[in-house]
C-alpha cells in the first residue's frame, strides 16, 4: 500500500462527498490540552456536558488499539437565511444559533465520516478506524488545529481562512500512518473583539473558556438561571453567536453547500409566544430535527420566558400568567413570575398578588416576590 498515494486519493474522495476541508495529524497524545482541561477543573470552569475522564480526552491509544493517525474533517455552515422572518410589536421571536441551523450537525458529519471509513476499508480491508463528532471523547477543535484545519481563536472556535469559525468538526483515528499536516499560524494577533464583545466575560485571556458563564452552555441548562445571566440572553433559545459573529475573520463568511444545512426561518427564528404552550409532541414536530432541541423542550420554553421579558412584550402577559397558575414546572411558573415582573404593568402586578396566595413551591414565591418588587422599581 502507498500510503501517500492513499492520502491524496483520499483527499480526492472527500471533496465528493462534501467534506469541505479535510487535515491529518498523529495519534500522539494532546499534551497542551490536557494541561489546558486541568487547569479548567481547577478553576471550575467546565460545564459538565464533557467526557470526565481527561485522559480518554487527550489519549487515542485509549480509543483504538496501535492508533497512527488521526484524520479530520471540516463542514462549513451557513451563517444567513435566505427568507428573511421579523420580530415585530406583539410577535416577538428567538433565535437558535446558527450551529443549530438545519439538520442535527452530528448526523450529517457521522454521513460523511461513515463515507470515509467505508472508502478506507474497500482499500484496505483489515484497516482500525474510529469516528466521532463532538460528544466523542477526543476534543474535535484539538484533533483540527494539530491537523492544520484552521488556528485555535480567542473565542475557542477553530478559525478556518477559507469559512471562518463556522465549520462544524469531525474526526476518525485511524492505525494508518498518513503523513501528517502542519498546524497553522494563531492569527488572532492583538484583536480582542470577542473578549470584549462577549456579555457575560465567559472568554477568559488565553483561548479559555468559563463554561458556566457562557450563555452558549447556559441556555442548555435545565434549572432556575441567575438573574445576572437572565438579562444578558437577550432572544437567545439556544445557543450564542456573539463572540464568532464580531470576529473580524468571520466577515462576509456565509457558505450553502449543504441542502442538509439550510435553515427553515419559522423554525430558527420561532415566534415566542406559541413556544410556551407546545405540548411534547409539538415540540418535537417543530423543534426535533435541530441539534438544539437535544435537551427537550424545557430550556427552550424558559428561555422563551426570558426573551419576552427583554422585549417587554405585553402582549405576552395573559400567556404567562397562564403559566405562573398552571404549569406544573417550578422553574417555568418561577420564570414567567420574573418575566411579568420585567415586563410589568397592572395585569403583571394582579396575576403576581394572585399568585403569591397559591404559590406552595419555595423557589417560585422568591421568583414572584422578586417580580413584585420589579413591578414597585
Ligand atoms: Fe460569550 Fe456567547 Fe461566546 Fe459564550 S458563546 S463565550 S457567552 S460570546
Ligand atoms: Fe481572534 Fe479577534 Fe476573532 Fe477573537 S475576534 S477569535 S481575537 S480574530
């Protein structure tokens, strides 16, 4: 077997298959990363969605027998819709991030990874391979820089000169020695755009991320949020874009390469009132096909709540106090009191006293007391 001539055939091969960049790198463990994931767990900065075993992280020879290589790819996202959808007085919306556009991300990856390894197997037979996307134990943005995909920037996206940071990361180990690709420069230089364009000063000096403040993470949460985060989320039901949308390699950076990738408006930019009242099997109609439904409908709906209150939507009070009376849920009934209590008025201060005499849950009389006082400020 001529193993260079495997890697351009393969390199060949992948461009017809849709993989939009494609790298090689060993299988040596990440050593940078693991003391980068230590002192994450120093400083309590993980948000507890990632592999726990740092070594499984860092480590391919503990994923596949007498790794070699590691070979990863890159799929590039679009970043705008083509009909466009506006919020306006009384139809209010929220916004899923642009990695939660069109199908689930990781299925349309596992497609052309599964592509990959079945062009690697016809060609040799007794070949070891294995794939992973994101929720893998290999960090997918470690297996692409070292690849030469693109530099690791201060928003802790990987930056790619031809896409921007929006191109969605996939890897396979493999036990055939490719040669391996040159890492590519940090051109990040002075900029700071993201750092300080970020709301809740998630992005810490030197390309770390405090997971638990990042709104990216918190809107994936399932429990009560702080009020410090609350208003910072602005319409935010899943996800956050602001620290890759300021980057200045991002500009102009909008790639339709994908049928499978193109978002559906009324989907991704849903109004927010008829969030509140889907039932389980309407969510999952609506919402089930994005890779942002995976935590249910919940956090969705909460956040929802939230977005009302930062667009002080009257409209949205009967809803709400429909909620604070009857969902069976503390952290919604708890929510919607903050929210009336934001957007305010005198239907939002009757529904709150109401509500207070009714209330047995702990939680949700601080969160109807708090709107309340909102309502006096
Ligand atoms: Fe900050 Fe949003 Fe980027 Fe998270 S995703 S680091 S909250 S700008
Ligand atoms: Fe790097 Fe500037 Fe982009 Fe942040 S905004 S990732 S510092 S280029």
């Amino acid at each position: 077997m001529n193993i260079a001539e495997l890697k351009e055939d393969l390199i060949s091969y992948s461009k017809t298959i849709g993989i939009d960049k494609i790298g090689f790198t060993t299988a040596s463990t990440f050593d940078g990363l693991r003391n980068r994931l230590v002192k994450q767990q120093e400083l309590n900065y993980q948000s507890g969605f990632e592999e726990p075993d740092i070594e499984k992280r860092v480590n391919p020879s503990l994923l596949l027998d007498r790794p070699q290589s590691i070979i990863s790819i890159a799929l590039a996202y679009p970043t705008k819709m083509s009909k466009r959808v506006t919020s306006k007085k009384g139809e209010r919306r929220g916004i899923f991030c642009r990695a939660s556009w069109g199908e689930d991300y990781h299925y349309v990856l596992k497609d052309r990874l599964n592509k990959l390894e079945a062009y690697l197997q016809e060609k040799v037979p007794d070949v070891q391979l294995k794939s992973m996307v994101d929720t893998g134990e290999l960090s997918d943005r470690a297996v692409a820089e070292r690849a030469g995909i693109g530099w690791s920037g201060k928003n802790c996206s990987i930056i790619t000169p031809e896409f921007g940071s929006y191109v969605y990361l996939g890897e396979t180990i493999t036990n055939i020695p490719f040669e391996t690709d040159e890492p590519m420069e940090d051109r990040c230089g002075s900029c700071n755009k993201c750092i300080d364009a970020c709301p809740t000063g998630a992005l810490v000096q030197g390309g770390q991320l405090d997971a638990k403040r990042c709104i990216a993470f918190l809107t994936q949460t399932k429990g009560f949020l702080a009020e410090e985060f609350r208003v910072e989320l602005g319409n935010r039901i899943y996800g956050c874009d602001t620290c890759q949308t300021v980057c200045p390699e991002n500009k102009g950076k909008d790639f339709h390469f994908h049928k499978e990738m193109e978002p559906e408006p009324e989907v991704v930019k849903p109004l927010l009132k008829p969030i509140l009242h889907l039932s389980n099997r309407e969510f999952k109609d609506k919402f089930g096909s994005l890779s942002g439904s995976w935590r249910g409908k919940k956090p969705i709906q909460r956040n929802a709540i939230i977005a009302l209150a930062h667009f002080k939507d009257e409209t949205a009070i009967e809803d709400l106090t429909i909620l604070l009376t009857s969902d069976p849920r503390p952290v919604i009934r708890g929510t919607a009191a903050w929210s009336l209590g934001k957007i305010g008025g005198d239907g939002a201060k009757t529904a709150l006293q109401h509500a207070i005499d009714m209330e047995q849950d702990e939680e949700v009389r601080v969160e109807i007391t708090k709107g309340l006082q909102l309502i006096e400020e």
